[in-house]
C-alpha cells in the first residue's frame, strides 16, 4: 500500500453507510483516491490544506464535507438536477469537490477571494475530468450583489470561513427562497446561536435545525447549523466588501 492510499478501505466503506445510510460507488470511491492524491502534489507549492495523513483527510475532509449534506443524500432534502450550490470560501475544495463528486447533476460553485487557491482546484478539477464545478476567485459580499448570483442557489455550504453571523451574511443574499446555507461548525454554544437567531431575522433567514455529532475515527464533537431563506434579503445585505466581518451584524 503506498503512503497515499486510504488505508482500511473497507472499513471506511462500511462506516460511510453506517453514519450516512450511503455508499460512495466504485468510481467516486476512486475520484477520492485521486482528489486526494492531487491535493498533496499541489500542497508542495501551495498551502490547500494541513490534513496530510490518510484517514485525516478521509475523516476531516470527505467525510466532514459529506456530513454536512447527509439529509440531501438520504434524499429528505431532495436535490433536482441543475441546482446550483455553491461553496462560499472553498479553500482547498472542501465541501466543494467532493459534494461536486457525488452530486453530479448539480452544479457547483467553488467561491474563494485566493486566486491561486482557485487555480490550483481548476487544474485538479480538470485531472479529475470534473465538470459540474465552476471555480469562481471573489469575495461573497460582491457576489451577493452581483444580479447572475444573487437569489440564486438552492445549497450554500460554508466551513471555516467566518464567525456564524458573517457566515449567514454571506450565505443568505445568494440563496433562493427556500434555499439552505450550511455553516460547518466545531463548538456550538448558546450565545451563538442567540446572536445567529437575530442575524438571520435581519437578512430574511431562520435557523432550520441544528445537528450535533460526532466524526468516526476520532470522536471529535462537530455541528451543522442550518439556516433556511424565508423572505428575499433586504438590498443593502451584504454590505461592502470587509464590512461583515469588521461588523457583524
Ligand atoms: N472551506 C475550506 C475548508 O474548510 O477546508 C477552507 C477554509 S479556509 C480556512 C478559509 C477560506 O475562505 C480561505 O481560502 C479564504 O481565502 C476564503 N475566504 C475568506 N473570506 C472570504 C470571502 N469573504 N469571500 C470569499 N472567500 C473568502
């Protein structure tokens, strides 16, 4: 077995279905095996992620970003062909890619404001012969304004991005209405969610659900905060470019 295979491969198939009721199939078992590959020979120059180790990367980076959209795979969200979702701060693709990888009729945006993190994922993407992403270099404040993706997609994932209201502020104006932003949290504490409970009154939002669990290899405590479109966001959301952030709202 070389140093980049996942090791315990079996194991790791029988957990995706024990925690998500899914299997990845043989061929997207086999885009993980290369993504994963892919990410390390471009982490030589650039830094996409830290997760190096095999089953980190499985754990922390493809089962993580599966987690986050279990009810779309379980099929109680439904998820139509050509739904647009986007991934607002996509890093080194994560959620991003592999959402992209086991939602093939869905198109996915993978937003980041580092032009060289985005090049990095156009050229994986195009190893992988991906063609349901569209990587995007931007800021989420300018997106949520730009009128092509404003109310526009049904999913928008964020992980490790900006605190809970900056993140809603993001998310919320390029949802449609009934769409769902997915903030991809560790701890989760009730003064957060009081202060995310105001936010999201603000820019047309509710909190939907708030789902605690834990990863499978290390136990570690995570959440999923899910935040539904209920009213179109008032226009002055989000606001310029570094103001969401210097004041959330
Ligand atoms: N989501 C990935 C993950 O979980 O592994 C990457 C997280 S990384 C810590 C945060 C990324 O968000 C960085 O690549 C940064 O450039 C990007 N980012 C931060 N604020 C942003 C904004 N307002 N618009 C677009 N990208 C942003």
């Amino acid at each position: 077995m070389n140093q980049t295979s996942f090791p315990k491969l079996p194991e790791l198939t029988a957990i995706w279905q024990d925690t998500l009721n899914w299997q990845p199939t043989p061929a997207q078992q086999d885009l993980f095996q290369q993504l994963f590959e892919l990410i390390l020979e471009f982490n030589q120059q650039l830094n996409l992620t830290r997760l190096t180790e095999p089953e980190e990367f499985w754990e922390k980076h493809l089962w993580d970003s599966l987690r986050g959209i279990a009810p779309v795979l379980s099929g109680k969200i439904p998820a139509h062909p050509g739904d647009k979702i986007i991934d607002i701060g996509t890093g080194g693709g994560f959620p991003g890619i592999p959402v992209a990888l086991v939602l093939p009729d869905c198109s996915v945006t993978l937003l980041d404001s580092t032009r060289k993190k985005i090049t990095a994922l156009t050229t994986i993407l195009e190893q992988l012969n991906i063609k349901n992403t569209i990587p995007w270099v931007g800021r989420a404040e300018a997106l949520g304004q730009h009128p092509k993706h404003r109310e526009s997609y049904q999913l928008a994932l964020l992980r490790a991005v900006a605190p809970p209201s900056v993140s809603a502020e993001y998310a919320l104006p390029l949802l449609k209405i009934g769409g769902l932003g997915i903030l991809y949290r560790g701890h989760w504490t009730t003064e957060e969610e009081k202060q995310l409970t105001f936010t999201v009154k603000q820019l047309g939002g509710i909190i939907e659900s708030v789902d605690e669990f834990t990863t499978p290899l290390t136990n570690s405590v995570r959440h999923c905060v899910s935040i539904k479109k209920v009213k179109y966001t008032p226009k002055q959301y989000p606001r310029n470019v570094g103001v969401p952030g210097q004041k959330p709202l």
